[in-house]
C-alpha cells in the first residue's frame, strides 16, 4: 500500500514537472510587434514590423498572424507572415481616404512549436492634409489704381506640386467679391495673380481666399491688404510705412526749405519744417 502511495506521488511529480517545463517553453516563445512611427496622415505608408525568438534565438519560417482594428474596434486587415532567416517579418500598407481618425490596434500572434505567442502595438491615425496652399499679398498696403499682387504655392508632403488648379477670390471690404481667377501652378509650385482696382473701390481690409483640389485633398488659405487713398506717411513710395521712413524724417529733422538737409517729401503736414508733427504723420500709419 505504501508502495502505492509513492508511485501515485512520483507519477504526481512526474506530471507536474511536464507541465511546468510546457509552460516554460511557452514562455521562451516571444513574438515583438513595432510601428516605424507613432502616427500617419492621409496617404502616408505605415511599417510594421517585428520578430520571432525562442529563449532568446531567432526563429526562420515562423508563422504570424496579424491583425489591425480600427478606432471603432472593427478589423480591417489581416495578414499571415512569416519570419525570414533572421527571425523578422514585416508589412508596409496604407490606410484609405475614407479610414476613421483615431488610434488603430495592430495585434499579433504567433504559433511555433505547438506554442503560442500574442503582442500589441498601435499608432494614431490623422486626417490632416498632406495636401497645403499658401496665399500671401505682396505688401499689406496698396492706394487705390496701384497694381496688387497674389501669390502662393501648393505642396504636398513638402514637395512642390506642378500644375495644380487653384481658385483664388478677392473681396473687398464690403465683402463684395471683385476678382475670381483660377491659377495654375508653375514648375516651381508657384501661381500669381497681379489685378488694379478702379478709382471708385472702397478703401478699408481686402480678404482673399485660395482653394485647390489634388488628388482628393482639398487645401485653403486665406490672407488680408488694405486699400487706402493715400498713404501720407510713406516717403520713399514703396507703399508701406516702416522704419526707412522713419529714418528719412530723422536725417532731415528741423530743416527749412534751402538748408542742406530739407527733404519736401517729409513735410508731410506742409508747414515747411520738418518737426514732430511729420514724425506724428508718419507714426500714424507705421508697420514694422
């Protein structure tokens, strides 16, 4: 009977350490999962990548089953891979333009041995344009009948895009449009558009808005001028009043008609002295 006993307690011992020495081998089986970054944009690749080891070597020919959810928890790939000499495997794919915003899941599991091995990562997908258009005015102040100058250009991922459409519109200030062109970008990227207003436009803050398509992404600037009858402070006429004004007052500072230093231009209040009343002028309408 005690015979018994201990063989009952030996097969016991037996049993257990093939179970423990199961679960170690289960253990050494490591299966990593990476992403080449922690976020993608519209049409941008995203990597994953990964490898295979048992207690610590490298695994050739191991199968992974891999699997990416959506924000919504809802699958949307997947894949079986397998390891390549090295213990590694990989995928590169890219989301569509209808993908939802938001953090995707990318599960993983491996199967070696008659063991299984499972890891997680994920990333952030944004629906921010790749696709951008700038506009800028070619000075902040115009008069009334000077030329006006618009300009911009269009990129994608930061490379310049030829040849794409952008509609451009100007309002003046009463929100009235007055000029609606369509550009074309050139070999740089850039597109122009140079228009005179007539004698009769209003004065006050012009707003211009850009839009253009290209490969299904939609891109908009914006950017504000203003017209003015008449821009007393602006000496050298380039059509803004900045520090080179300022500068022109100073070097004829308290001059008289006949004295070397008399500038007419910086008599701006024509009492035929240049004084702090033309610095006052030309402070008014000042913009570093």
């Amino acid at each position: 009977m005690v015979k018994i006993v201990k063989m009952s307690a030996f097969f016991i011992f037996l049993l257990l350490l093939a179970f423990l020495n199961e679960g170690w081998a289960l253990s050494a089986l490591q299966v990593t999962v990476y992403t080449d970054q922690p976020s993608c944009n519209i049409e941008e690749d995203i990597y994953v990548y990964g490898s295979v080891k048992v207690s610590g070597t490298a695994i050739e020919n191991a199968t992974v089953a891999l699997e990416v959810r959506d924000p919504a928890a809802s699958p949307i790939m997947i894949r079986v891979l397998n390891t390549d000499a090295s213990g590694n495997y990989g995928l590169g794919f890219k989301l569509p333009l209808d993908a939802l915003a938001g953090r995707y899941t990318i599960n993983v599991t491996c199967s070696y041995g008659g063991n299984v091995a499972s890891n997680a990562t994920s990333f952030f997908f944004s629906r921010a344009s790749l696709f951008v258009i700038t506009v800028t005015a070619g000075r902040f102040t115009y008069k009334v009948e000077e030329p006006i100058e618009i300009y911009g250009n269009a990129t994608l991922g930061g490379v310049q895009v030829v040849g794409s459409l952008v509609a451009v519109e100007v309002q003046d200030s009463k929100s009235t449009p007055i000029v609606i062109r369509v550009l074309e970008t050139d070999a740089d990227g850039i597109y122009r558009l140079t228009f005179q207003l007539p004698a009769a436009s209003p004065t006050g803050v012009y707003s211009v808005q850009a839009i253009a398509n290209y490969e299904n992404q939609t891109a908009v600037a914006g950017t504000t001028f203003q017209v003015v009858r008449e821009i007393r402070g602006d000496i050298n006429g380039d059509g803004v009043v900045n520090i080179i004004d300022i500068a022109l007052v100073a070097s004829a500072w308290g001059s008289r008609p006949g004295d070397p230093r008399w500038d007419p231009r910086c008599d701006l209040d024509g009492n035929e002295v240049i004084n702090i009343l033309d610095i006052t002028l030309v402070a008014r309408d000042y913009r570093p």
